[in-house]
C-alpha cells in the first residue's frame, strides 16, 4: 500500500513528477505512471491497481485533465471509495486555472500555481496534513511549564492573542505544547545533544526546530545572534526553552553541505571556489567577531553551499544573502552564483565567557578551544582546518604533532597564496593567525583566477592587499571604481 497515487494528464506531467518528488522528499510512498508504469504493462489495470492500492489519489488538476476525465477511470476509483470526502481519499490539486464540475465540484482543492516553488511545497504539505494532531505528544496540562521565550521576530502563536490560524492546526494550547505550534515534518537529525527537525510553521512555510540540551547552550550568546546583521549565518528567528531544552527556530537551508561536495582523499574545493568559500565565511565571521560571538563549531558539515535565486540576479544585483536579507556589505556586483551559509551555531559562546565549558568538534578545534578558552582567532583556526579539508580531502594533523606546517610536500592548493593562508589560520598560538574583522575592511588589488566560476566574459577579478579577499566585478564598475582597487598591469590596460 503506498501512500499517494498521482492521477494526472499528460500535459501536466512536469507538475505530477514535481508533486511525487517533493511527496517522496517528505518520506511518502508514491506511485505515479511517469516512474512506475513499465511499458508493455495494461494502462489500465495497473492504474486502478494503484488507485485501490493506494491511501489518497491526488488528481491534477487542469483544463486538460478536466477534459479527458470522463475516459480516466482511476478519480471515480478514488471516489467511489469515499463518496463524503471523510478519508480524504480523492485530493485534487489545480496547476492550472480550471473549474471542476459534476462530482469533482464538492471537494475542496488547492491550488499549486501562480506561487514560488517554496510556496508552493509548503502549500502541498500543509494540505496533506490530515488531522489537527500533532506529531509529539503533547505535554501534560496540568503540570506545564510555560516555555520561556528569549528571543524572536515571529508572533507567538498565543491563545490570548488569537492570531488567525489554519484550521488543521494543534487544537493544543500552545503554553502546553514544548514544540510550540510548530508540525513536524520529519526528524532531520539526531545527535547526542538533541535532535533537528523540519517542521512547518503555522503560516505553512517550511522552517528547522532545534532542540538542544540546555546544559550546553549559552542563551545569552544564542540570543545576541538573533539581532545580529550578519549574513549567510542560519541565525535563531527564536528561541525558547522547556524543560532541560533549548529550542530554536531556524530559517531552513536548503543546500549541499561541504563536507558532501568533498571527494575524501582528493578534496576538490580548489580556485576561485575555494576563495569565495574563504571570503564569504571570513565575512559571516568578521560579523560575529565584532560583537564579541564565538561560533566555536565551523567544520566541513556546518557549511553549506546554496544556489542564490534567480530573482537576485536581476536588476538589483547581488545584494541579498542565502535568506533573501538584504546584504549591506555585499559587493552588488559580485556574481558568485552560490552563497555559501554556516549552520549550527547552537553552540556560541561570548569571547569573554571564561566559565565556558570546553567544546570540541576533532581536529577542527584548535589548542585553545579544548582547554575551554575559545576566542575569535579559535573560529580563524576551524576555518583553516576547513580550508585545508575542502581543498586536499583529509584532517589536518593534530596540534600535538611536533611539526607545525600542515602541509606534505606535494599537497598543492591553489591559488598557491591561499596556502599560505590556511597555513597562517593554522598557527598555533592564537595572536598570530590573520583576524577575519581585519581583513575584510582592505579591498584593493588585482589578481586574475576565475578557476570554476560561472562568471560573464566582462568580468575580473580583484584581491585584497592582503591577497586574501577575492571579488568579481564588471570591469566598467571597475573603470568608476579604480581608485579602489589596486590593479596589475594586466588589468589596468583593460579597465583605462
Ligand atoms: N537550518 C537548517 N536547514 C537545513 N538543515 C539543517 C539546518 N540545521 C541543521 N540541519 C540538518 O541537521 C544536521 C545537524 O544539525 P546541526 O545543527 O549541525 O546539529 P549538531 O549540533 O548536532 O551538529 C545538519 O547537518 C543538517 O543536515
Ligand atoms: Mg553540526
């Protein structure tokens, strides 16, 4: 028995696929004819077959589906089984404008068009969500605990307040709910100090929970995070705590992770990737450092790299982050066409905070850090160990190592400065490794590397004095712009 059937007409069958992928993204059953209908076989019986086999049909809805659906048998299938709608056994969905008639007429549909593909999902998923129960159980009335609510922007779901609500939402009060009103979609993740989930918010959008062991969070630093005007960071949008836990609600990344884009043994991550991984996470840093934050766990799994939507390349340029925030310090020309986003920073720590408990994540946690004292130079080492990682496929080696360069003689990154680099993040003291918050404040200089960049052919690249920070920019924003910049010789013939 599989969950969903996909009953639709060949002209939508790029919105069906869509459909059964997102459903099966979502941990559905699905069996749709584009992927499960060998040729050969009888349309027919293996359509009925799937109607009956399955708990709902969804039936896709359009003027051509409309027009055929007296010669389809699998939508009277589907609703012979539940002439009232009770099982919701027939759920049709628009993807075009249409207007369904005779039988199809009662039951209510929604509609998939005209939205954003995020919207869309959600859309879908919040129309799957049959009953109004929600997924964890709920916590005992009487002996609630209300949640304490550090921080946030989004309105608390509270009775008092009546804040309009879908109707398939918790019947729970929300002060009793540890999950506070969010669904949950699936458990993403569970490690040994808690667990991630994804989960829908009341407004059907797709959003991370976290919740974490209150023992090992520092709320005060956690929650400085959430005003912070740092981009390409999945910051806390709030945070509130029941019982021995610490929640957050966290935008949903949704991207690949280095650690998965690294081939082991090899690395890969190399050129002009490698630099615009280096100087967008030395800028998400360089915002944590000036406010005294430690993010203590940056490593090759925390970082993700995720595609900018095309509506950021227009007109505007590139002046908005993974999230959608307006960018501020971004270059607006820079065309990088990924963003690369640092997660996980349930485990911040204020520089200052001498009572901080040691953390440790192997060798990405430098001397320092394991002996409880983490500073900004700590995240500037993990970055290193990161770089290095990304770059070659293999750990650093340790710091008790008598050796202090990390590197083999034939290991080769490129550009070659950027092993200098790595190998200055690397130092074992702490004073002596390049501080993000400096660097970011020089762009100057020219150097021409655009390795696997998808950038247009009016393009250069320019670099920091300290040949760190590498950008693209058009080169007539050069020509406006070349007090700015220093330029070699190549390019100054270019842009004058
Ligand atoms: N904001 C997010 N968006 C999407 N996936 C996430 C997000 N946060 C965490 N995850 C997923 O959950 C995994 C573990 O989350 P993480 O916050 O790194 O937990 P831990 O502190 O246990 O390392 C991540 O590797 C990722 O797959
Ligand atoms: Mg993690």
């Amino acid at each position: 028995m599989s969950n969903f059937f996909i009953s639709y007409n060949k002209a939508d069958r790029s919105w069906a696929e869509w459909i059964a992928w997102v459903l099966e993204e979502n941990e559905h059953s699905v069996v749709i004819q584009a992927w499960d209908f060998r040729p050969g076989r009888n349309f027919v019986i293996e359509t009925q077959n799937a109607s009956i086999n399955s708990e709902h049909t969804i039936a896709v809805l359009s003027p051509d589906y409309l027009a055929a659906m007296f010669t389809q048998p699998e939508w009277a299938e589907a609703f012979s089984g539940d002439p009232t709608g009770n099982m919701r056994k027939l759920l049709p969905v628009r993807v075009r404008e249409c207007k369904p008639a005779g039988l199809l007429a009662p039951i209510e549909y929604v509609d998939l068009f005209d939205l954003s593909e995020q919207e869309a999902e959600s859309t879908l998923l919040t129309a799957l969500l049959d009953r109004a129960k929600p997924s964890n159980r709920p916590t005992f009335p009487g002996g609630a605990v209300p949640p304490r609510v550090f921080a946030g922007r989004v309105p608390f779901p509270n009775s008092d307040i009546q804040s309009p609500q879908p109707h398939r939402f918790s019947p729970n009060p929300p002060h009793a709910d540890p999950m506070f009103g969010y669904s949950v979609i699936k458990t993403v993740y569970t490690g040994g100090y808690g667990r991630v989930m994804k989960c829908l918010r009341h407004d059907g959008s797709v959003c991370i929970v976290k919740a974490t062991d209150s023992q090992e969070v520092s709320i005060e630093a956690l929650s400085r995070l959430t005003d912070l005007p740092v981009t390409n960071i999945a910051k806390p949008l709030r945070i509130w705590s029941v019982g021995d836990y610490v929640y957050e609600e966290l935008p949903y990344v949704a991207g690949i992770r280095l650690s998965d884009m690294i081939f082991s043994g090899h690395g890969g991550l190399q050129g002009a990737l490698l630099e615009s991984f280096a100087v967008s996470t030395k800028r998400s840093l360089a915002g944590l450092h000036a406010q005294g934050i430690v993010h203590r766990d940056i490593h090759p799994d925390n970082v993700y790299a995720v595609f900018r939507s095309t509506n950021d390349k227009q007109d505007e340029g590139w002046t908005y982050d993974a999230f959608g925030s307006f960018d501020r310090d971004f270059n607006p020309t820079t065309p990088f066409e990924i963003a690369w986003v640092i997660v996980d920073c349930t485990f911040v720590t204020l520089d200052q905070d001498i009572q901080a408990k040691a953390y440790y994540h192997g060798r990405f946690t430098p001397p320092e850090q394991v002996f409880g004292h983490a500073e900004a130079a700590s995240d500037m080492y993990a970055l290193g160990a990161t770089m290095f990682y990304a770059a070659l496929g293999r750990y650093i080696p340790s710091y008790t190592e008598p050796s202090s360069c990390p590197f083999k003689r034939d290991d080769y990154v490129q550009p070659p400065y950027l092993q200098d680099y790595i190998e200055r993040l690397l130092s074992r003291s702490p004073a002596t490794r390049p501080k993000a918050v400096d660097e970011i404040k020089y762009t100057t200089a020219a150097v021409c590397y655009t390795g696997l960049l998808r950038a247009p052919h009016d393009n250069i690249v320019i670099c920091s004095t300290s040949e760190i920070q590498c950008e693209l920019v058009p080169i007539s924003y050069a020509r406006t712009h070349t007090k700015d910049y220093y330029l070699s010789d190549k390019w100054r013939s270019l842009v004058s």
